[in-house]
C-alpha cells in the first residue's frame, strides 16, 4: 500500500521530522485517501499555519503549497479558494496554530461553511518550539510551561467546529488509519466545511515529560486512550474519564441523505 | 513586456467622487477583482463601495473577521492569480503588519489602501492624520522592500490606485496608498480616461518563481497551473524550498528582495516640481499637506518671493537623488507634516540643507494661511 503514493511525494525532499514522529504516518495516510479518490493533485491547494504539522504539506507534498503565517492558514485558503472555486483546498495544520492563535479564523470559517478541508493535528503541544502547553492539552500533562501539570481545560476542538456550523466533523488518531483515511476522503468530497481533528502524538516533547519514553510507548498510550463513538455510548462520566472519543460528530451529507 | 492598454471599467467622462470611491473604482479599473476587507472609520467606504461594484464587475469580495485574516485572504487570492486588494486605517493597519512582511517575502502583488487617521491607538478615529509613513516602511520585522505612493487630491486617488496595482504586479511588491482622512473623504472633480494602461505578472513555464531575472523580479504562476508551488515566508531558494539555516540562500534572497526596488527606483518614484528651480526656500511635502503647500507656495510667488515645492507622490523608495539635488540648491527646506517629523527625518539623511520641520497633530490639516506664515518668516 505505501507504493501508491510515492508519487504524490515531492523528489528529493529530505523529511525534517524526528524519528518515531507520527506526522511521518500522517504523511502517507493523507495521500492516501487522495490517491484512493485517484485526485489529480495538480488540482489541489495544500496551506498550512507555523509548527511541526504546518510541514506536512510544504515540502513533502508535490503539489501547490502555501506555507503561511502562524494561525493565519485557513484565511490565506479562503481568498485562494474563493477567487478560484475550482482548487481543492486543503489547510493541514496543528492545534496551537489552529486553535490558539489561529481559533478566530477557525471558527469564522465553521460558521461561513467555506469549502474548505482542515486537518487539525492534535499533537496537544507546541512541539515546534519546545513544548509548551497548548489549548489541546489534557488536564494534568505536564509541559514546558505547566511544570505541575496543566490546570488549564482543553477545548473539545469537534464540539467547537460543530458548534460553529461545520458541515463535516471527525476525530480520528493516526493509530486508526483505515477510517482517518475514510474520513480524509469524506472531507474532500464534502462541500463545505470538513474539520478532521488527528491525534498524532509528539513522543518528544509530549511523551519524555510525561513518562512516555519511546515513540511506541507514546502511541500506545493514545491507543489506549482512544475509543470509537459507538463504544462510549452509554458509559457514565467516571467510566469515560479521560477518554478520546473517536468517529464522525457531524456529517452533513448524511442529514442531506 | 506584460503592459497593455485596456478599455475603463467607467464610462469616459467626469464624476464627482470622494476619495475613498476613486480608489475603489481605480481598482477595479486596474482590474482588482478579490477584496478581503473589515470595517474601520475612515476607510470603510472603500469596502461598500467594492460590495456594491464587485457584483457588477464580476469580483470576489468577503467581509472577513478582522484586518489579519482580510489581509491574509488577498495574499492567498493573489497567489491564485488575483488583482487583489484591500483598505483600511491605523489600527487595523498595525494588525496587517506581519502579513505585509509575509507578502514581501514571498514576492506577492498585493495593494493596501491606508485611510491614515490621527493617532495613536485609537486616536481620533474620524480625524485626519499622517502618521503611519515609518510604519509603512519599517511595520513588519527584518528588512523588507515596499512601495508607498502618497496622493493629493481624489483624481489621484483613482490614478495612483492604478499606479500601485501596476507596480505591485510589476515588481511583485506590497504597495501602499498611503492617503490621509482628508483625502479620502475629500470630493471633488474626478476624470475618466477612455483607455488606460495597465501591468499584468509575468509569466514563465517552469521558471524559478524566486529567482529573479535581469531586474531581479522573478515571473509569477498561480496555484493550479502545475507548478507545484512551494511558498514560504520562510527563507527560501528560487524554487521556494525552504532554508532555514543556510547563510548564503538568506543573503542572496535579503539582497535580491532590496535591490529589486532600489535599483529600480528611478522608474518607480515620482514626485512634481512647483516654482523649485531658482527658489531660496524649498517645501517638501506629500498627500494633502501639499495642496495646502502649493496654495501659499503660489501666493508668496505673486509677492515675487522664491519659494517653490517639491510634490514627492512616491513616498517608499524615498527619492533620494531628487533629496540630495535639492538640497544643494536650496538655503532651507521647509517639510509641514501632519505627524511629528517622519519625512523631515528621512530627508536628514540626504542633505545637510537647512531642514525646518512644521509638525502638526491636532486632528486638522494644515491651514494654508499656516503654511504661509511658516514661510514669510523663513524668507
């Protein structure tokens, strides 16, 4: 499987990012799904804010690419797109620059439904800069800057997106490729605007400080944590705890259907 | 080259327009079609003038949520092959900052209309100012290239708007009209050409989109062309891949981004010349201070008096040799300024001449009898 898109790589690039990384699967998983819609990518639009997962589409990708300010991506796509309709246009970026800095632009965009698909990648961290807390961090984990552990609620970014108007919303963490890939899929085929939320863990700057040593150990402890949708239905408050709760929250082609 | 002369989106004839109204139809005349704008007095007109005009002509325009994202969107329009503007005033000038630095960087033609209003903060929000000259140049970190053009009068406003999407499209450069209050809602007598010329990007299959050629501005494909763009505020080589630790990609790139400007400044800047020629006294001034200017530069003539006025209507690149030349043949210089001495600062740095500033920030303009006074007591 991993064959199918090597073409959609851009030659030569040496990838920046650190061993164990699970942005390196979230490389390969996104162009995936767009090789299974069999997308000629010359027709796509890959933006992106600042941090690790901003370098997911620039330079890895072998398409248009807009690497843009911080926060700034899902503004800097809806003038490309809104001045020509016919790119498909993507933003892959990460939860500081998405829901920190750039949570204005998030929303305003949820809210005006622009044909858009955002790839939020959930590291729960500003990995870039050395892990400082972001407002995707679990309660409890400690950072750079929560040395006794954040005491700060993390945004529910899906309920967030939803809430605001989005028409196709998701998490999904890259330990589950076969429905994030589904999902990618479904987010490029919907018109309007896809929030798809990936948790992809930060072994480095996430995992070390909080007793995680190794790549594996990290994604095994999100593993853990996730749950699908169907599953924690039913389960009370206690028996969730600090459950990631994993599927589609909405899905506007099917309220359509 | 890219120039063509193409028909006015108006009829030829006379209009009666405000400033803000030229500009939006100068605009639309250069053929901006995406506007990415957010409210502010005293620019706001700019922005229903184009909601309106846009669903004639055929452009794109979006309100969007603040100055940040109006001004990210019109970077992100132009690169998808857009004319694409937008207006505004101080505060929401200070937020588009960084993004005028990003639009620097990555070469992208874009035009900023700043309705200068008096300041700081929030200042005097209906008032006349002129204070965000240095912020044009020096508003976003590290040093970059921008072009600046400063106009008088609401014929101005329609041509220079013109003007500056021609020069953003030829240098691929921010630039900014940098008009005042007055300006700006100052009406009057505007006329319409028939024809009108224009600059569009050049293109270039497979060529470098950062790498310059002979004057250093490189050719500029759009998104969806094939090219697999890769564009970065980043450092960058001419294929736009970034290099975020190599010496020699950051020197070659700061270089080029300067001298693409510099070089070319004797194309690029313009300024009018009033009775300077054989004056002893010599006012410098820009926007609407020198209308006021010339009404007392005239009256002090029919007193057979020598003073004249230089007009600068480029105020970035600063005209440097026209400073310098001046400033040999002039005793004193003369520079009112609705701020507290910008330009009369830059102008230091070209001449030893006789520079006396006049700085008025009270929220007016400068009263012509005020010029005239100054003047009289110089002579």
């Amino acid at each position: 499987m991993a064959g199918d898109v090597e073409e959609y790589l851009r030659p030569g690039v040496k990838t920046p990012f650190c061993p164990g990384c699970a942005d390196r699967i979230l490389v390969r998983l996104i162009l995936r799904a767009i090789a299974e819609l069999k997308i000629d990518i010359d027709k796509m639009l890959f933006v992106s804010g600042i941090g690790c997962a901003a370098w997911i589409p620039s330079p890895h990708f072998n398409a248009d690419t807009l690497h843009t300010l911080h926060g700034r991506a899902i503004a800097f796509a809806t003038g490309a797109k809104l001045f020509n309709p016919e790119l498909i246009t993507m933003v892959v970026s990460g939860d500081g620059d998405l829901a920190a800095i750039g949570g204005n632009h998030l929303i305003h965009a949820a809210r005006r439904n622009t044909d858009l698909t955002v790839i939020c990648v959930n590291n729960m961290v500003y990995g870039m800069t050395g892990g400082q807390v972001s407002p995707a961090t679990p309660m409890g984990i400690f950072t750079s800057t929560t040395v006794e552990g954040n005491r700060e609620r993390p945004f529910d970014l899906c309920k967030l997106v939803a809430a605001a108007g989005a028409e196709y919303v998701a998490r999904y963490s890259v330990g589950q490729p076969s429905p994030l890939v589904s999902s990618i899929k479904k987010g490029i085929e919907t018109s309007g605007f896809s929030f798809i939320e990936v948790i992809s863990p930060c072994h480095i700057q996430f995992g070390r400080r909080n007793r995680l040593d190794t790549a594996a150990e990290t994604l095994k402890f999100f593993a853990g944590k996730c749950l699908m949708k169907d599953e924690a239905e039913g389960l009370s408050p206690e028996e969730l705890g600090d459950k990631i709760i994993t599927g589609e929250f909405s899905n506007g082609r099917d309220q359509a259907d | 080259m890219a120039w063509k002369e193409v028909r006015s989106a108006l009829p030829p004839g006379n209009y009666y327009y405000s400033g803000n109204e030229a500009a939006a139809e100068g605009a639309i005349a250069a053929g901006c079609r995406y506007y990415g704008g957010y409210p502010i007095t005293p620019s706001s007109e700019i922005m229903e003038w184009i909601a309106v005009r846009f669903r004639e002509v055929g452009g794109v325009f979006i309100q969007m949520e603040d100055e940040i994202a109006s001004l990210s969107s019109v970077i992100g329009a132009s690169w998808a092959g857009a004319k694409a503007m937008t207006a505004t005033s101080g505060p929401g000038f200070s937020l588009m900052q960084e993004g005028i630095g990003y639009a620097a960087m990555t070469e992208t033609p874009i035009v900023i209309v700043d309705i200068q209003r008096a300041g700081p903060a929030t200042g005097q929000a209906t008032r006349v100012g002129g204070g965000d000259i240095m912020q044009a140049k020096w508003g976003s970190q590290g040093d970059y290239p921008v072009i600046a053009i400063s106009p008088w009068s609401v014929q101005e406003m329609y041509d220079q708007t013109i003007n500056a999407f021609n020069l953003a499209e030829r240098y691929r450069v921010p630039v900014i009209l940098l008009a005042e209050q007055a300006v700006g809602h100052l009406r009057e007598r505007m006329d319409v050409r028939e024809k009108i010329a224009i600059f569009n990007r050049r293109k270039e299959k497979g060529a470098a989109p950062f790498g310059g050629g002979d004057d250093g501005v490189p050719p500029m494909p759009a998104f969806g062309e094939g090219e697999k763009l890769l564009v970065t505020g980043s450092s960058h080589d001419d294929y736009g891949l970034r290099k975020v630790a190599d010496p020699l990609v950051q020197a070659r790139l700061t270089a080029r981004l300067h001298n693409k400007i510099v070089n070319n400044r004797e194309e690029i800047i313009e300024y009018e010349d009033y009775y300077a020629e054989d004056a002893d006294v010599i006012v410098i001034a820009y926007g609407f201070t020198a209308r006021s200017s010339l009404f007392a530069v005239e009256r002090l003539r029919r007193e057979g008096k020598k003073v004249g006025m230089i007009k600068l209507k480029t105020i970035w690149p600063f005209a440097d040799t026209l400073t310098r030349d001046v400033g040999s043949r002039a005793k004193k210089i003369f520079v009112p300024e609705m701020n507290r001495g910008q330009i009369a600062g830059e102008i230091m740095k070209y001449t030893c001449c006789d520079i006396i500033p006049y700085n008025q920030t009270d929220g007016e303009i400068i009263h012509p009898t005020t010029i005239m006074g100054e003047l009289r007591r110089l002579l």
